[in-house]
C-alpha cells in the first residue's frame, strides 16, 4: 500500500511517500500555495498519480502537548477526509527540528526548503511506530 506523508503549512506542504512493505519514508516534493483548494487538487493529483491509499498528515502541537492548530489546517484535514483514502494523524512535534539536521547532514540540501524532510520525519514516525 502507498502510503502519503504530510507537513502541513500555511503556504506549503512538505510531502513524503512510502509503502507498508519497506516501511521507509522518502522525501516526495514540496506543494506551495495560496489558496487552500489550489493545495487540494495539488494533493489530490498526487494521491491519483501515485495510487496512494493511506495519508498521513502531521498534527501540529507545541512541545509542551498543546494544540497549534489553525482552521486552515481543519479545512485542510476535512478535505483530505473526503478523498477515498484513510487519513491518519502523527504527532509532529520535532519533525521540523530533525529535519533540519538531516538537511545540514546532506551538502546538496543545504540553503532548500526542508518541509519535504520533516514529511519524511512524519511518515517515518509513523511506519516505526504503526507498522
């Protein structure tokens, strides 16, 4: 099963992809957007292309356990729950934080973007700790 991980942001989404077999995350692209349903068909395109059948979407909270969540990031979640795929959400807390040390680690990723990577960090968490 292809497996879609997310790092939800006001103006773009780190996106990971994988399988249940593997069970390894692997950076997919960055999504940028101004408008949530612009960020929606982008998604969905994907989730077509890439016959995916599980997202799992990063759940946005601060270190302490408190929730950060905007009502972007509930539009956001209410779409994915339309797709006919399983949502899935992940404790994101620190995905950011490992992904910028994995972007230092790598000379290619460094000055980029590393929403794609804390993706990776998502979907990762996701397969050591579910599957």
């Amino acid at each position: 099963m292809t497996i879609l991980g997310l790092d939800w942001g006001k103006s773009k989404v780190g996106v990971a992809i994988g399988n249940d077999e593997l069970k390894i995350a692997s950076p997919f692209g960055i999504l940028y957007y101004k408008e949530i349903a612009e960020l929606n068909d982008q998604v969905m395109k994907i989730v077509t292309d890439e016959k995916v059948e599980m997202i799992v979407v990063g759940h946005p909270k601060s270190l302490a356990g408190n929730d950060s969540l905007s009502d972007e990031w509930h539009v956001f979640i209410t779409f994915l729950n339309t797709l006919k795929v399983k949502v899935e959400i992940e404790d994101e807390r620190l995905s950011t934080k490992m992904a910028q040390v994995w972007q230092h680690m790598s000379p290619s990723k460094k000055g980029q973007a590393d929403d794609d990577l804390a993706a990776v960090a998502i979907l990762q968490s996701f397969f050591d700790r579910k599957l």
